[in-house]
C-alpha cells in the first residue's frame, strides 16, 4: 500500500493518483471467489469491482492512519 501511495504522489506526471490505482489494482488486492466461482458478468461484476476499487482507494488514501 505505501508503495502505491508513493506511486500516487507521483500523479501529476503520471495521472495515476489513487483513484486509478485503485481501479487497476482493487481486483486483484481484493480477490473475489464469488466473481470467480458463478462467472458474474455484466452489471453484477460491475458493481463488484466498483465496491473493491472504493475500499482500496480508502485504504490508499488513510494509509498513515491503518499502517
């Protein structure tokens, strides 16, 4: 996580500040074997990954304070 949000410090030359990170990194930080197990697609894998992406987008943005 401390590696992400020095990535992110670095947004203004990358664009990639932690609500990026957390869109590319969530699904694969915050696994789902639900998704994996019954195959969801469409809307309901959408609304999975939009729920992970927002848990480590707090989770990059409070890092000082959970670590």
């Amino acid at each position: 996580m401390r590696h992400l949000l020095r990535m992110a410090s670095h947004s203004g030359q990358t664009n990639m500040h932690a609500r990026n990170l957390a869109i590319v990194w969530a699904p694969n930080l915050l696994r789902s074997k639900d998704i994996e197990a019954t195959g969801f697609n469409g809307t309901a894998a959408f609304m999975e990954v939009r729920v992970q992406s927002i848990v480590v987008e707090f989770i990059l943005t409070h890092v000082e304070q959970l670590f």
